[in-house]
C-alpha cells in the first residue's frame, strides 16, 4: 500500500467521501452552496437578456456582426431618434390602455365570480371553478382560429353576424380578458372565503344588498388579493405577444400595442437591430417599475391567500 493510500486510509476516504462526510455534519454548508448556485443560475438567466439588449441598443446597427459580450460603440443617441422613425409613445399608450381596460374588466368579473364561489353553496361549484381553472391551461393557439373568425363577422347566430371586431381594441382585450380571468377568480376566492360571515351579516342588517356588501365590505377588507389580481393581470397583458400580434395589422391608430411598434423597425429590406433593442428596454421599464414597487404586495397577497384561518 502506497503512502498516499494509507492516508486516505487514515482519514477515512477520499476528497468525495470527506467532502460527503463534511456535508453530513454540516448541513448549513450545503444549503448555502445550493442557494448560492440557484442565485447566479437565475441572475444569469434573468439579467443577461437585458444586458444584451444594452449591448445592442449601444452599438451602431453596421457594426452588429458577430458580436461580443461588450458594444462596439456608445451610440445613446438611438434612444431619442428612435422616436422620431416610429411612433413609439402611440403603441406604447395603447399597451397601457389595453392593460389597464383588461385589468379593470377582470377584476369586475373575477370579484362578482370570486363573490359566488367564495361565499355561497351551491350544487356545482367546485366543478365549476375546476372547470374555469382546467379552461385556462389551454393554450392560446387553440382559440385563434375560432376568434379571427368570430372577429371577423363570419359566425352567424340567430341571423345575426358576429361584429367586425378585428383590428381593433377589443379584438385584443377579449381573449385578454378570457385568458387572464381564471387565475384572478382562484384568487379572489380565496379572499373572499377567508372575511367573516358576521361583517357581512352586520351589513346585510343595516339594509345593504350582497352586492353592496361586496363592494363596501368584502372587497376593502381584501384589498391585498385585489391589488395581487390586477398587478399580475396588467403585467401579464402587458407582456402578450400572441393575440397582439395576430389580432392587428400594426397601425397605432388601429390599437396595435407595443410589439408592433418593436417590430415596425424592421422592413422588407433593413433591420434596425439597436433601434430594436432600445425600444424593447424602453417598453420594460413600466412592467420593472411596477415590480420594483409592488413586490411586497404581491408576496403579501399570494401568501395571505394561502392558509385559511
């Protein structure tokens, strides 16, 4: 037996099994490691994309040929004329108009819905919201066809054609709406299941309805669901390329929202790559706004919705 065979003898192993050895003994090692990996995996993850939109926006659009992970240049001034080749604050101000009207709709719905399945028993209800929950996990690509079809006046029902809705606002805010309420309703409910019956039975007393009881009662004292609600809603609207894409033709007079107006940068015969990249870093800073500020409350909200008490 070598020298070096008697002192992995004499400690036991070698560096594996004392490193096994070392990480039964001190767990705490372990998980830090672990939770310092996972960290750098998902800031890389996360954090590159958007310094490779920097690196492009930065560098001259002839100059985007093989490119390294620094720019080639330092062209900040894409970030003013890119305003003046395309009407970015027009696609921009219809994002924020279609975000905030589908908001405002499914946080309606989801309320009035989230009311019923929280707080009254009737035959059914737990296969409905099954039912609304297994709806939402399909995925949108199977609604495009019936949609274009249904917003382009070609379903008849009752002799009546479907309205001529394509290219417009609402051909996007529909499926928005469709797609985003299932998730605010599981919400919701859950809020809503949690407020005492006696608050709202003292206002049912003083001659109030159960939609006034909902609105004065149960939604101020959910106040944390409805705002995790809409600020998951706006962001996820927000950020939809699927149905914004397919449901206009690009024109922001029509209503076309954000992607278009990234996309309106590239033509039949050029690709204005860095203007590309700044309008794209330009169209995040809202939805990072957002997050940066209402952080907490969304955490609040989805872990205060959690455990029923």
């Amino acid at each position: 037996m070598t020298t070096a065979q008697n002192t992995d003898a004499e400690d036991g192993g070698g560096p594996f099994t004392n490193w096994v050895k070392s990480a039964i003994e001190n767990p705490g090692k372990v998980h830090r490691a672990m939770f310092y990996v996972a960290l750098i995996f998902f800031m890389f993850t996360t954090l590159f994309p958007i310094y490779w939109l920097v690196v492009l926006s930065l560098t001259p659009n002839d100059l985007i040929v093989n490119m390294g992970p620094i720019p080639r240049g330092f062209n900040i001034s894409v970030f003013v004329d890119m305003w003046q080749t395309v009407p970015l604050h027009q696609y921009m101000f219809n994002s924020f108009v279609i975000a905030i009207t589908t908001t405002a709709y499914v946080l309606l719905v989801s309320s009035l819905a989230g009311y019923a399945f929280g707080r009254l028993e009737f035959r059914g209800k737990g296969g409905l919201l099954l039912l609304l929950l297994i709806i939402s996990f399909f995925p949108p690509a199977a609604f495009i066809l019936p949609l274009f079809k249904l917003f382009t006046g070609n379903v008849v029902l009752f002799g009546l054609h479907s309205p001529d809705l394509f290219n417009t606002v609402g051909a996007i805010i529909v499926p928005f709406s469709g797609l985003f309420l299932p998730l605010s309703v599981f919400i919701l409910t859950t809020f809503y299941s949690q407020i005492p019956d006696g608050l709202e039975d003292a206002a049912r007393v003083e001659g109030t309805t159960r939609i006034g009881a909902l609105f004065r009662v149960i939604m101020p004292l959910s106040a944390p669901g409805l705002s995790t609600a809409g600020i998951l809603t706006f962001i996820a609207v927000y950020n939809e390329f699927f149905f914004s894409f397919l449901m206009t033709t690009g024109q922001p007079e029509n209503g076309a929202p954000l992607v278009w107006g990234i996309l309106a940068f590239q033509s039949q015969y050029t690709s204005l790559y860095n203007y590309m990249a700044a309008a794209s870093l330009i169209g995040i800073l809202p939805v990072a706004l957002i997050v940066v500020v209402a952080q907490e409350k969304i955490v609040s909200g989805l872990t205060a919705g959690a455990v029923k008490e």
